[in-house]
C-alpha cells in the first residue's frame, strides 16, 4: 500500500532518519518500537505527508507522493489517511458525534450523511449512548474512541497511531488496540502505530524496531 524508500531527514545539523527504506502492506498492522529519539515519530509524519522527507521516495500504491502540490496533499491526507495521537485532541465545544464527522466536513461532504455515519461509528466504538456528550463528559478511554472513530470518518486506507494509547491506563489500552484488530477486519485498514509498549505491541502482524534514525 505505502513505500518509503531510502527516506532521510535532518533538522540543523541532525540527521534524524538515515536511510529508512519501508513497505506496509495492505490490512497490515505494524508496530514500531524504539528509545526516545529515535525518529519514530518523524517518520510517522513523514508517511502521513505532515513533513517532507529531505530526499527519498514515498509512494502510495505505485504513485509518488513527493510530486503532489500542497493543496493536492491536503485532499490526499483527508481522501486516504487517518491519524490518532497520544492526546485525542477533540474539539471542547462540539458533542462527540460532531467531532467524528469534521474530517467529512472538511472535504465537504454532506453534512446529514456525515453526521449519519458519524453515530454509525460512534455504534461502532460501543459508545451510541455519548453521541451528545462534550469531551469533557467523557472517561478518558471513551475520549480515544471518539478520536478513532474520527479517524476513521473518511473511510481511510491507512491509519497513523503515534502512542495512541501512551495517555490511557492499561485497561483502555487493550481495548484500543483490540478495537485496531476489529477496525482491520471491518474496514480493510492498515495500521502503523508507534507504541513504547511491548505487550501492545505484540498484538500486530510485525514488529519493526527503529534506532537512531534507521531500521533495525
């Protein structure tokens, strides 16, 4: 599905990723693991088209990446990418079944058939009696789901988990991670999740460790 090739990246004088050549299938889940530091999360960004890499190729199923304008790379995050972060990041005034279906606004769509499938997700996620809850009348755990199922309002064929589950107690975090394996068998996705977490990390098709700006 996504094809990163010899990628590298620095920022001043350091030199982040160092030649990350990287493959993840389609309905795949990966798991990246490293210390601090290691650019785990920079070349996150850099498969979710959030940074540019400073030379390498990206490709995404066949078609390079690096050749898009920045608006063609703003439709193509929204069109096909899914992103979830230690923090949920929900939006304080808008009720759960509204913060899922913003990635559908943003493109436009139908605001009823958004706010439809949005309460779709919300059954989903076990969570069809918050639907008008605000996040901060939701448990941090229902909070995260909210947030996957945010993610996964435009149907995405790819979905980017930089810790998602580094904010939750160990409880809530199986259930997200057990939520990714559902989210896989329904919806066809693909999973990159950078997690510190072993136990978690285990539960993906591949375990990918990274060190000091390379592939290990």
């Amino acid at each position: 599905m996504i094809e990163a090739k010899n990628i590298k990246k620095s920022y001043g004088d350091l030199q982040v990723l160092k030649g990350v050549n990287l493959s993840i299938n389609e309905s795949e889940i990966v798991s990246i693991m490293g210390a601090s530091g290691a650019g785990k999360t920079t070349l996150l960004q850099i498969l979710g088209t959030l940074e540019n890499a400073d030379s390498g190729e990206l490709l995404f199923q066949g078609e390079n990446i690096n050749l898009k304008s920045a608006k063609e790379l703003a439709r193509f995050r929204n069109a096909n990418l899914g992103f979830i972060f230690q923090f949920h990041h929900l939006l304080p005034e808008f009720t759960a079944q509204e913060n899922i279906a913003i990635p559908a606004l943003i493109s436009r769509k139908d605001k009823k058939a958004a706010l439809k499938r949005a309460a779709e997700l919300l059954d989903f996620m076990g969570l069809a009696d918050r639907r008008e809850h605000k996040p901060s009348e939701l448990s941090g755990g229902e909070q995260q789901r909210v947030a996957v199922a945010r993610a996964l309002m435009n149907q995405p064929q790819l979905i980017l988990a930089d810790e998602p589950t580094g904010n939750l107690d160990s409880h809530n975090a199986q259930e997200i991670h057990r939520l990714f394996g559902e989210i896989r068998s329904e919806f066809s996705s693909s999973f990159v999740i950078i997690t510190h977490n072993r136990k978690l990390a285990e539960t993906a098709d591949r375990i990918i460790e990274m060190s000091d700006g390379v592939l290990i």
